[in-house]
C-alpha cells in the first residue's frame, strides 16, 4: 500500500491528518506538483485526472478523491470513529463536510488559483475576476460557520471528525490565498485553534 501525496497541496494534506488521528502509518511516494510530476505518464496512468491524492493498495487498486480515501481508512480501522457511530451522527458529519469542502475550501481554491501568480501555470486562463467574486462567498460562510460553532465545541457537533479536519485544512488555505481570517469571527477563531493544537494538525 501506497500514498501519493502532494506535499503542501489542501487535499493530500486532510488524508495525512486523517491518518495520523487513525495512528495508521504507510509509506508514502510524493508526487512534486511544481514540476509537474502529476502530469507525467506514470502519474496519469494511476490517476487520469491527475489530481493527488491517490492511495495505490498491494492488489493494484488506486482509490483517489480524498475523502473515499479517508472513508477506506475509517473501515478497515473504525476507532476513532471519525464519520460517526449513529445514522444521525453519520448524516450530521456528512452535512458539514460536504458544506465546508463546497462552500469554504473550494471557494477558497478558486481564490488562490485564480489569483495567485505561482498559479498561472496550472490554472489557465486565470481568471481575477473570478478569484475576486469568490472572496465574500468565503467571508458569508464564515460568518455562518461562526454562528453555528457559537453552539457547539466541534463542526458537526461536540464530537471531533472528519468535517473538523476539512475545515482546519480550509481555514490554513486562508493564508496561501491572502484572505485575512476576520478578528470578529470568534467561534471559529477558538475552534481552529483547538484542532490547530492536535497533534495531528501537523500532518
């Protein structure tokens, strides 16, 4: 079993905290990004879209997509369960990935790569216009994630899973796409706080 990861990259980065709060260790190969390595043919023979990233099993299978690769991980070692342990829990944390990967780590990407001058070579055309309307579509959600976090410890709920992890790598991409963290957000100011101070966060 192997890993392709990409470094500082957002997504390989959520599989490496999952993991680490699974205490599951394997090996992994990284697949450099700056020069281009997830365009090579070997990279795209194990992932046509070459995108990392990919979780390559001892038959020869390849899971890619992050969370299919955390929700394999979370079968074959279900403790600590971090996509639930009732139907309500399961739908709950689902909700919350599910709206934090759509609604803050996407439009923070769409930020950065449009914006971003070290992206011009992987997003082409560049579009400033669209990182720009992406910017107050970030800011209203966080504004409603503090709302929501007023009530409670973690993102989907008093317990810490797998939503937590897609939003601590998301509120870390603030900085990569230059969009200050609002000083009056105070939930999610003391909620990433607490999951930046996980040992797993520095995965």
């Amino acid at each position: 079993m192997k890993l392709y990861d990409g470094g500082r990259a957002p997504n390989p980065r959520r599989v490496r905290v999952f993991l680490k709060e699974k205490g599951i260790e394997i090996p992994i190969e990284q697949v450099d990004l700056g020069a281009m390595q997830h365009k090579s043919e070997r990279y795209t023979a194990l992932n046509p879209l070459q995108r990392v990233p990919a979780l390559e099993l001892d038959d020869g299978t390849i899971i890619t997509e992050s969370i299919a690769i955390c929700r394999y991980f979370e079968a074959l070692r279900p403790e600590p369960a971090l996509f639930g342990r009732s139907p309500i829990e399961f739908a709950t944390i689902e909700m919350w990935q599910r709206r934090i990967e759509l609604h803050l780590m996407l439009g923070i990407a769409q930020i950065f790569r449009h914006l971003h001058p070290g992206m011009k070579e992987f997003e082409v055309p560049q579009v400033a216009a669209w990182g720009e309307a992406n910017k107050p579509r970030v800011l209203d959600f966080l504004a409603l994630l503090d709302r929501e976090l007023a009530g409670r410890r973690f993102a989907a709920g008093d317990t810490y899973s797998v939503a937590d992890i897609t939003g601590l790598v998301a509120v870390d991409f603030l900085r990569a796409a230059k969009l200050p963290l609002p000083a009056e957000l105070n939930h999610v100011i003391r909620w990433h706080g607490e999951l930046s101070a996980r040992p797993s966060a520095s995965a």
